[in-house]
C-alpha cells in the first residue's frame, strides 16, 4: 500500500473507524472499461460524511433556513488503492480526526466486500455563517460529539 502523507500508521488509522455508510456501485458510476468513474469517490465521501453529520445530530440544524451555520468543504482528497468495478458492495468509513476552532479534518476509508482497502482520503469542513461567510466556532457539544463519536485529536 503506498504511502499516505495523512496516515501515521494505517493498521491503528483503521482501528479508529466505526461510522459507516454503505453503498452499492451502480452501472451509471463506472466507465465504459467497467471501472468506477474516478470523480465517484466524491460523492461517496460526501454521503457518507453527510449521513456522519446526521448522526451526531448537526445536519438536523445546518438544513434549518433560520439557522446562522452552514458547512462547507474547504478541500478535499482522494487516493485510490485498488480497482472497483460495478455491483461491488462497498462501506465508507467517516471519523473526525483532528478539530479545529470552525473546522474538522473528517478522514475516509473505503473498503470492499472482503474487509481489503480499496479507498482512503480526507477533507476539511468548515462551519461558517451564511451571513458573513466567515468561521463559526463549533459549539462545546458538538466539539464533544466530534471527540466522543472518534479518537479524535482536539487543537
């Protein structure tokens, strides 16, 4: 497996796992060679990170219109470790791994039916105010939530 600047050590980065989402790979994903396209993983990352936020109950308030906060992805990374082809069951996994004062460096693993590691990635979320569009501090609950859901390395 190559060398992933944002993993330190992948069989303890791997451990620290527990959210998932679960996908199935549909013909529409892959490209005329039966691979699956290489902008997919994207919208992977971004179900899975959108059903992570909903279960620590954040997206619930983000998609009220009277809401202030809004989150958006300020980048975003992808390193494809081996083939995936159409109607393999895969699972994302999504945990925070480091939290900022606004933002959440959120870190991907994608893997296949038999436990091997197809995908890794990471991405950093920002809360910001839809008025200003300046960073939001995430409130001490949801600091907590992001610390208790993770392993997660606090700044």
């Amino acid at each position: 497996m190559k060398k992933m600047e944002y993993i330190n050590e992948i069989v303890s980065w791997e451990e620290e796992f527990e959210f998932f989402y679960q996908v199935k790979v549909r013909f529409s994903e892959t490209d005329m060679f039966g691979h699956l396209n290489n902008t997919v993983p994207f919208t992977y990352f971004e179900q899975a990170r959108i059903e992570y936020f909903k279960s620590q109950g954040f997206m619930q308030d983000w998609v009220k219109p009277e809401n202030e906060t809004i989150p958006v992805v300020a980048d975003l990374q992808c390193d494809y470790l081996s083939q995936i082809f159409f109607d393999e069951n895969l699972k994302i996994y999504v945990k925070a791994n480091s939290i900022g004062n606004s933002s959440v460096d959120l870190h991907y693993m994608v893997k296949k039916a038999d436990g091997s590691i197809c995908l890794t990635g990471r991405g950093t979320i920002v809360q910001i105010s839809k008025k200003t569009g300046k960073g939001v501090s995430w409130t001490e609950d949801m600091r907590h939530l992001f610390s208790e859901s993770k392993k997660s390395i606090v700044k």
